[in-house]
C-alpha cells in the first residue's frame, strides 16, 4: 500500500510541476531545451489526445519520408541505368518513381499542423497554475466519513 501512495504521489508532482511545449520551426522546446520524439512522446503519455495525434503525425512522417525517398532512389537509379547503358530511358521504374514521389506530397503534408494541434492540446490540459508565496500549492480542510483532515495540492 505504501508503494502504491509513493507511485501516485510521484506521478502527481511530475504532472504538477509539467511545463507547456513550443513547436517553433519543427522542433518541441520545453523551458528552451529541445525534446526529442521520445521524450515528447513521455512527456504527453497525461493526455492520451495529444499522444495519438502527435503519434498518427510521426507516423505520417515516417511513411511519407520512406515513399520519396523509395520514389528518388528508383528514379535516380533509372536515370544512371540509362546513361551507362544503351537501354531506352525513361523505364517503367522512373515512371513508379515519379509516381511515389507524387503519392508521398499528400501523405506529407498536414503533418506540422497535426504535431501543433497535440502540443496545443497538451498545453491546454496543463491546469493553470496558481502563484502563492513562490510556490505552486493549494491547502484545503476536508470532511468525509472518516473524518476531518487536510488536503494539499501541488
């Protein structure tokens, strides 16, 4: 029991204390400091909103990414085919290249917009906090069956 109220307590300041991210330019800041995807991705396991969007907008990323590069890559790889070897260019493997690179520009884009929409999210499940005497707390007295007792909040 005493290490299930140590878990919670933990959890609690570390949510408590969470500061708001900033996406400037395609990157997450947090008090100034780049996040990279993982430490954001810790970082908004508290709202599980935010964490599916950000992970659907990485997701995009990744997929997009692998398609343009497959589509360069065979493109570029025909092209070098063609001018070493007497074979006729363009084949049908610079014609699926192009074809990669134009069904990757539609998987890439919203991407940013998506990554701003679950920092959005995030900060403003971040509860506003309070400022009393330089530090973030609430003292409240509670009554219920057990009795009377105190109540503070990070």
């Amino acid at each position: 029991m005493k290490q299930f109220f140590l878990i919670v307590a933990i959890l609690g300041f570390s949510i408590s204390f969470a500061q708001k991210l900033e996406y400037t330019n395609g990157k997450i800041y947090q008090d100034g400091e780049q996040l990279s995807s993982f430490e954001t991705k810790t970082l908004m396991k508290t709202d599980l909103k935010a964490l599916h969007l950000f992970k659907k907008a990485k997701t995009k990323e990744s997929l997009g990414g692998f398609l343009l590069g497959l589509g360069i890559g065979g493109t570029a790889a025909d092209l070098v085919k063609g001018l070493v070897s007497n074979e006729k260019y363009p084949t049908v493997i610079s014609y699926a290249g192009v074809g990669l690179m134009a069904i990757s520009i539609p998987i890439l884009s919203g991407r940013k917009k998506m990554v701003q929409n679950s920092v959005d999210i995030y900060n403003s499940g971040l509860q506003e906090q309070k400022k009393t005497l330089g530090d973030n707390f609430e003292l409240n007295i509670v009554n219920n069956s057990n009795g009377v007792g105190l109540r503070i909040n990070f």
